[in-house]
C-alpha cells in the first residue's frame, strides 16, 4: 500500500454537468443513490490489525488486537476496497467498464 497516495473513483464536476445538460435536453428522469455505510463494505486484500477504543477496553485483554476483515472509516485502503466491491456487483449485473 502506498499510503502517499489515496483512491477515490470521484466524477469531475464538468462531466457532472455535461451529464446533467444532456440528461435535460433529451428529457431523461435522473435518479442518484447514496450508500451510507458505503466504506465499512470493502473487503481488505491485505492484513489489517487494529488496536481497542479506549472505551471498549477488555479488562481481561487490555493488549488485544483485532484482525479486520472488512474496511473501516479512516483506512487508507477504505475507497479502493468499496470501489471494488461496487464494480464487482456492477459488473455481475450486467454494466461493463
């Protein structure tokens, strides 16, 4: 992982509104979606280990640490591994890249 480097699959705001004119000027119904856990979906490629909250300390394992198997908000790592779930479905659904 190269954490100089983050990924985040954004449209840029001209493709936006391209999209937009055109979808106006042919009359076309536009729909829009927000996943709201979007991030905690991805699934890692790699080991992550993640220490306890402070206010979820086990008193019988204060030293404890977790294995992730799924993103969490705040991993670098978080949008690549959403993103390539998302275009897993998209593409088991029919759309192509």
């Amino acid at each position: 992982i190269d954490y100089d480097e983050t990924f985040a699959p954004v449209a840029q705001i001209e493709a936006i509104h391209l999209f937009l004119a055109y979808a106006a000027h042919k009359d076309f119904t536009v729909f829009q979606i927000d996943v709201k856990i979007a991030f905690l979906n991805g699934i890692l490629k790699e080991e992550v280990y993640v220490g306890q909250p402070l206010s979820f300390v086990s008193k019988q394992y204060p030293d404890h640490v977790y294995a992730l198997d799924k993103a969490l908000y705040g991993l670098k790592q978080a949008p690549q591994a959403c993103y390539d779930v998302l275009l897993l479905f998209l593409i088991e659904s029919g759309f192509q890249k």
